[in-house]
C-alpha cells in the first residue's frame, strides 16, 4: 500500500510516502504552483499517476487541539481534492510538525520533513 504524507501550505505542499511493506518513510518532494488550483491539479495528478492508495494530511489544530482557520483551509482544499482522486484521505494532527521538521538533519526541504513527520507519527498510532 502506497501512502502519501502531506504539509498543506498555501506557497507549497510538502510530501513524503511509505510503502507499508517497506516501513520506511521518504521525502517525496514538493507541490507548487501559481495558485491553489493549479497546486490541487498538480496533486491530484501525482496522486494519480503514482498510484497512491491512501493520502495523509496534516491538520493544524491549536495548541489546545481546536481547529482554527488554517484547519478549514486544509478542510476545504481536500474536498476539492476528493473531487479529483479516489482514495482514502485520513487527517492526523500535525502540531509541533514544522518545529520538529526544523530539528531534523538531512538534505529534504522543511516541507518534506514535516510531511515525513505527520506520515511516520499517523503510521505510528495506526499500528
């Protein structure tokens, strides 16, 4: 199963994917464009053509775990997201996903280690 981690953002969209029988998640690069459709067109495109099975996005609660007005933008692009792709979208909380991304070594863009970070802790509490 291919699952695909995702940083909204409304400049760019980081990823990361795992395959479960690999159990090792990977920066999966960025998503851009010049405005929000052209970066759902570009999402729902990968999503399609890389044959992902399930796709995780990060949630931005606060930090007393309501949602907030980032949270209905990320609501709101995935419906229209769901409009262009069939599969499964879970949502998973990503507070403290960009610090932690900012503590982590390695050549991945800070979107991508966010998106591996919501990935890797959404995989976590589903085992």
């Amino acid at each position: 199963m291919n699952i695909l981690g995702v940083d909204f953002g409304t400049k760019r969209i980081g990823l990361a994917w795992t395959q479960m029988e690999i159990g090792v998640v990977l920066p999966y690069g960025q998503i851009r464009g010049k405005d929000r459709t052209e970066m759902l067109l570009n999402l729902a495109k990968l999503i399609n053509e890389e044959k992902i099975d399930k796709v995780v996005f990060g949630l931005p609660l606060t930090l007393e775990g309501q949602e907030s007005p980032n949270s209905r933008r990320v609501r709101a692009f995935i419906d229209d997201l769901k409009k262009n792709i069939n599969v499964p979208v879970d949502f998973y909380d990503e507070r403290l996903s960009s610090f932690a991304a900012d503590q982590m070594e390695g050549g991945a863009t800070r979107d991508e280690k966010a998106a591996m970070i919501i990935l890797q802790d959404y995989l976590e509490a589903n085992k």
